[in-house]
C-alpha cells in the first residue's frame, strides 16, 4: 500500500512538472538540477520494472472466512455429532442421573397428571420427591433443564413432580411419572405435563442426553494488502440467523493485512430425531476500492437416531428336520378361576381437625379474637404507635390476647384407599400448601401397607394469625404401589378452607408479620396513595363427592372420552332423555357379571342413575314401562347389552352415545370416573394489589348462573381486605351438561365489577373482570 501510494506521488508530481514547463520556462530553467533529478529516478523505476510502468489502481480487499465447532465440555468436533442410539432409558442396573426440560405446558390427558391453574408459569418452582426424600428443588425457567441426582446412587422408579409459582406460591401442576429405567423405562422427550424427559446416566460413561450444545468460532482474516472494514458476519443454523457483529463498533470491524476477527456463539443441536442441521456462514467487507469482498462457507451435520446398522454376515441355511407326528392330549379344562386384580385406586380425601377444638367440620372457620377495653383508653390488636405495632397484650381481665394462635394446628389428613387386590404399599405423601410451603410428608406413612378399604393419616402442624380472616389451600398427593404386581397408583386432592376474623371496619391497622415481609417493591406511603384492586373469578368442576376435579379450561369434548386401554368399565351411568314414542316416567334395571341386578328404579325424563358393580365383560340394561302402579317394571320397551371390557380397537362405551332413550353420561375404569355431566363452581374472590390495607365497597356480579346482577357487598357492608391479601365474596354451583354445551358450541359468560377505597387515602379504586369457557 505504502509502494502505491508512492508510485502515485511520482506520476502526480511528473505530470505537474510537465503542465507547468509550457507556461513557465524561467521557472523550470531555475529548477534544471531537480527535474534531472527527478527524472533519473523516474527512469530507474521504470528501467527496474522492465518497461511495464503504468498508472497504478486500487485494490481490492480479500477475506477468508473459517471455522471450527466443538461439542461442549469435550474435544469432538461437532461434524463427528451422532444421534442418540438408545432413545428409551434402559440401565443395567438403575439410572443414577436423570435430566428434564421444563416446557410450561399444561397436562396431556394423562391421569397421572393434574393441573391447578390456567397454564404452568414461565418461571416456576419445581419439586421432584420420592419416599420422603427431595431431590430437586429449584427455580427453573422454561425451555431449561434440570437434573435429578442421588449422590451417584440409584435414583427411585417412581418420581412425584410438583410445579409451583414462585411468586403466589400457588400449586400450578402436579404430576407422577414412573420411569422403570432398570427395564423398558420411559422414552426420551416423552412428556410429563410441563416437563419432558430429556436425558438419563446409568453410569458416568452411559450418558444419553438429548440436548447438546456445539460451540462455534468463526474468524474473519484479511489475506490480501489492503485495509478492509466488515459490514457483515451471520451465521445461519437451519434458517435462524445469528449477526456475530450486531453492537461491535466500526473501529473493532477494521482489519489491516493479516488481522484477523474472531466471534464465537453457541447452538443446540437435538439428537433424539433424526434431521440434518445445516449450516452457513458470511462474511463482507468494504474497502477503498469501492468492490468490496466476501467469503462464505458451508456444514451439514446430519443426526441418525438408533443404533447403527450392523454390516449383514452370511447366514448359513439349516436343513429342515422331518416335523415329529404330534401326539394326542387331552384337552385342558379351561381355569375359570378369577385373577386377582392388583390395581389399587387412591381416594384422597382432606379431613381438617383442629387439636386445639377452635375449629369444628369440613370448612373450617375461626371464632376471632375478642378485643376488650384495657387501661385508660381502648385498645385494639394491631393498633400502630409510629413504627411499631400491637399485636400482643396482656391484663388482669383477659389474661394474654394475641393476634397468633400458637396452639397445635394439626391438620389430620385421612387418606382412604380403595384396592381390588391383595393390598398397596405407600410410596408418598406431599401437601402443597398456600400457608407452610411444600411439604414432603412421606416420612410419616412410607412403608406402610395398606389392606383394601384401609386408610393412611400424616399430621401437619402450623400457625395462624386468626385476626385475618383467608382462604387456606392444601393440594395433596399420595402415591401407592399395588402389591404384587408393583403397578403404581396415584390420587390427588385439592381442598380448601377458610380461617380468622378481621379486626373491626373502622380499624386502621395493618396485618403483622413474624418475619421479613418481601415485596416486589416498596410499600408505598398508604396517606396518598390510591388502591389497587382485582376481581378474581374461579371456575372449577367438582366430583361426585363435591371436591374439585379440574379447571374449566382443562375440560374436554365428552365425544373424545371412550373406554379403551384394555381396562375394563366397572361402573355405568346413563340418562333417560325419553321421546316422541317413550313415557314420561320409565322403569330401568342395570345387571351384569356376577354382581346381577345392580340398579332397579322408576326414572323420568332427564333424570340420571349411576352405578358399580363387577360387570365380568358384560351389561345389560332394560327399559320397561311402569306397571299399574307405577311402583315397578312392566312391559319391556327395550333393551341394550354392553361390552364392558374396554378392549384396544373394540371401544363401544363413549360418552353422549345415545342408545334408543338413553344417553351414556359415565363410565368408570382403572383411570377413574369420566362423566359428560358435571356440577361447575364459580368463585368470586376480590384481591388487594398493594402493600396496605384497603376497604372493598361492591362487588356487583353478573353471571349466566343467575337471572339479575347481583352486589355481593351491599351497602352499607363493607369489607376490610389485608396487603396483597384477597378475600371470597360469593360462590356459586351449577350442573352443566358439557356433551350439549359442546354440541351446540355454547359458551358460559360471568363478569365482575369491583369498587374500593385506600383505608387512609380513601382514594378509589375499579377493576372490571370477566370470564368465558
């Protein structure tokens, strides 16, 4: 560059001299000695190039684009990268490690899953138990793994995953998955709910991973002589594009010969489906030229997944040997012998008993906390004196009042079970709870055995401040194993209740808190500040014994619900819809298997019956007309024989199949009840949003359950609501026949408006919700 720049001054400066000798003769006759001069150096270049002297022109740039690749935290090139060749986890002994991606996917069907809200969080809490033990409790965002570990032991078949949001500490998920790795064990990337099964170890040297990340550096080199700036370096992996000099500055982009530029980034690469990730890559630059130049390169990585195909040997052809002639035997005599089931259902059921006798039944509610006069002057728990409070007073009258109970809580949580079989022995217990957290309560019942219709019992012991009056939750799993055959069961409950009593209307006080209150932010000042308010609408559906099942948005077309799998109906329900040629009020009779007449009653037009038995593969149902005296069957209208064996390819039990004047509505099999009719709950909660109390004025509803809107707090009621705390202010039941409202696409609408005032600044506050399934 330098010699060019040169070459340039010489031809510049002769061209100059020769213009000005026309014009100017003295001038040049002056300068004789330095035009000689010149001209002897002019001539020796042009000698010493062989008289090829010409005017020089700019260059242009050259750039070379390289790359290598290698897969992270080993030295393999990634061109080397081979699909995984055993996709189902299978260790000789037991995987020591497993690994999962958290998806934030609701539940799949499956009923070993269950979902408590409308989709997992982003970020969520995962909690993975088993027999009293945790191995994995985090936060985890989503699309991210998490490893399940044992300290390089045997990690257990069967593995309860909890998925909670960390910032309501609210159960999102629960879900058990059994992984049987010591065998034919899960598949990788089969999906539990939120989480899919990503990779497993059996030994430090067995490792399957489906995820694996390749780390790339690609250098840009100036090969040729002249200064070069780059405007451009991406990287393409299958279609997404990566800039590699996105933010760089324009100085850092600036290569003189033989610098080079190096960036470096990171891709994943799926080994568990076969696929070819193809690679490309671009470099360009700019010089004084105004050409410019490139370099581009190219990879293709292809992913085999199994295992590699063996080179086929020469098989040598036996000669066949002469067939031996059969010899008569008698017929065996078919055992006719019951097998015995080995499949256990558990039937979780929360049974709220208060030691200390302050709370009484099912719904648990508080007495409160009597406040009586004291000293000189009144005064209340929870009074505020600059920057403390009271919450705790004693005298002569009322001895110690406080706004914390600490008598023992023990919350009794009976667990019947129900076994066809020999008996189940439990695996785990857990509650997760809005008031205490997760709790792994395995250590009270693992190991135990438990005989058909015996039962399990865990205790939990906590503390309440009964001066708030709140909404305590408790979702609850146990997880069994059949004895012998080692099928495991799971059931799960979500239960509920409601303790305390607020301090009178016209306190101004806020709720204490033993510990540091964390916030998302500061609390701001309560004299000026407006409230925040948030009307929350629940809607769930309920099970035969009125506890909750689902979500709304987790219920299905009934259509898609058959009895398949092999596993046998053992319960029916049906309902008499009637018609233009069938009576009012029929007679129908449900018999079959061993158990004979099941169900014998007089039924009228949309009523429903329901019922179990041990049908042995078969049903039969009649439907007569009433006799004389509408007390019993008469003649036989008609009749209708099922096959309950729910066998792969032969289902014929779906829900809202009609069959003459009646419409399947339930069936039950090893997975549980499913049912197109089901009683639906909307609760209506109204939620304060700030860090200081508020005061809740209406709660005006409007609901496809009820004719008129409705103020739930009517004046002059008012409702004190603690920080970030929420209180219910109605519910309301109502069977739906979700087969109809899928056939005629109808939707339920419920809608909430909600005014409230700052307790101190009074300043007002809305919020208007609403809700559709």
């Amino acid at each position: 560059m330098k010699f060019s720049a040169l070459c340039k001054l010489a031809v510049l400066s002769a061209s100059f001299s020769i213009g000005h000798a026309a014009k100017t003769a003295e001038y040049l006759s002056g300068k004789t000695n330095s035009l000689a001069e010149e001209d002897g150096m002019f001539w020796g270049r042009f000698l010493q190039s062989e008289g090829s002297m010409s005017v020089p022109r700019d260059e242009a740039c050259d750039i070379e684009l390289e790359q290598t690749c290698v897969l992270q935290g080993t030295d393999q090139p990634c061109v080397d990268i081979q699909g995984e060749e055993r996709l189902q986890c299978s260790c000789d002994d037991c995987a020591r490690e497993l690994r999962f991606r958290y998806t934030a996917t609701p539940c799949n069907g499956s009923p070993a899953c269950i979902d408590f809200g409308a989709l997992p969080p982003s970020s969520a809490r995962i909690s993975v138990t088993a027999g009293g033990t945790t191995y994995f409790n985090a936060d985890v965002s989503a699309n991210t793994d998490f490893v399940i570990t044992n300290a390089n032991s045997c990690l257990p078949d069967t593995l309860a995953v909890f998925v909670t949001d960390p910032s309501t500490n609210t159960a999102s998920q629960a879900v058990t998955i059994t992984t049987n790795c010591n065998a034919n064990g899960i598949t990788l990337l089969e999906a539990f709910g939120a989480v899919v099964f990503s990779g497993y170890s059996c030994s430090p040297s067995d490792v399957h991973n489906c995820f694996v990340n390749g780390e790339w550096d690609f250098c840009a080199n100036n090969i040729g002589t002249i200064d070069l700036t780059m405007t451009k370096l991406e990287v393409n992996v299958n279609g997404a594009v990566i800039d590699l000099i996105s933010g760089v500055g324009e100085e850092d982009l600036e290569l003189q010969p033989g610098e080079e530029y190096c960036a470096d980034t990171t891709t994943e690469f799926l080994l568990c489906v076969s696929g070819v990730y193809e690679v490309s890559a671009v470099v360009e630059a700019d010089d004084t030229s105004g050409i410019g130049c490139e370099s581009e390169l190219n990879v293709s990585l292809p992913i085999l997944v199994g295992p590699p195909v063996p080179v086929p040997v020469p098989v040598p052809v036996p000669v066949p040997l002469p067939a031996p002639v059969p010899v008569p035997q008698p017929t065996p005599i078919p055992d006719r012998t019951p097998a015995p089931t080995t499949e256990c259902n558990l039937f979780v059921a929360a049974e709220c008993t208060i030691q200390s006798g302050q709370f009484e039944g099912f719904l648990c509610e508080s007495p409160g906390i009597g406040i009586e006069p004291s000293c000189s002057s009144n005064l209340e728990l929870k009074n505020r004196f600059g920057a403390s409070q009271l919450v705790e007073f004693v005298n002569d009258l009322q001895g110690n009042v406080t706004c914390f109970n600490d008598a023992n809580f023990g919350f009794d949580i009976v667990v019947p079970v129900g076994i066809e079989g020999d008996a189940a022995e439990i695996i785990a217990l857990t509650a997760n709870t809005n008031f205490a957290g997760f709790l792994d309560l395995s250590d009270q019942v693992a190991g135990q055995i438990v005989e058909p219709g015996g039962s399990i019992s865990a205790n939990i012991v906590t503390t309440f401040d009964l001066t708030t009056r709140q909404r305590y939750t408790l979702l609850i799993q146990v997880v069994a194993s059949a004895i012998p055959s080692g099928t495991v069961c799971t059931g799960t409950n979500f239960t509920e209740f409601l303790a305390g009593n607020p301090p009178p209307i016209d306190s101004t006080t806020t709720a204490p808190t033993r510990g540091p209150t964390v916030s998302p932010a500061p609390t701001p000042d309560p004299q000026t500040t407006a409230c925040s308010v948030e009307g929350e609408l629940v809607c769930q559906t309920l099970d035969e014994t009125d506890r909750v099942f689902s979500f709304c948005d987790d219920i299905g077309n009934p259509v898609d619900s058959v009895c398949g799998e092999d596993l046998e109906a053992t319960a029916l329900g049906f309902r008499y819809n009637g018609g233009a040629t069938y009576p009012e009020s029929a007679w129908i009779t449900l018999a079959g298997g061993r158990t004979g007449t099941i169900i014998s009653q007089r039924i009228n037009v949309g009523d429903r019956i329901y019922a179990e038995g041990d049908f042995r593969g078969e049903a039969f149902v009649i439907v007569s007309a009433l006799n004389a005296g509408g007390t019993g069957p008469g003649d036989r209208i008609e009749q209708f024989e099922f096959d309950t064996n729910c066998r792969v390819g032969e289902e014929v039990l779906r829900l809202t199949d009609i069959y003459g004047s009646l419409e399947l509505t339930d069936y039950r099999n090893a997975l549980g009840r499913r049912s197109s009719v089901s009683n639906v709950r909307m609760q209506y909660f109204v939620r304060n949003l700030e860090g200081f109390p508020m005061i809740a004025e209406d709660a005006f509803v409007d609901s496809d359950f009820q004719i008129l809107v409705s103020d739930y707090i009517p004046d002059p009621t008012e409702i004190e609501i603690g920080p970030r705390q929420r209180v219910i202010v109605h519910e309301e039941t109502r069977e739906i026949d979700f087969g109809a409202k899928f056939a005629n696409n109808a939707n339920l609408s419920f809608a909430m408006n909600v005014t409230g005032r700052g307790e101190l600044s009074s300043i007002p506050c809305f919020d208007e919700s609403d809700y559709t399934f």
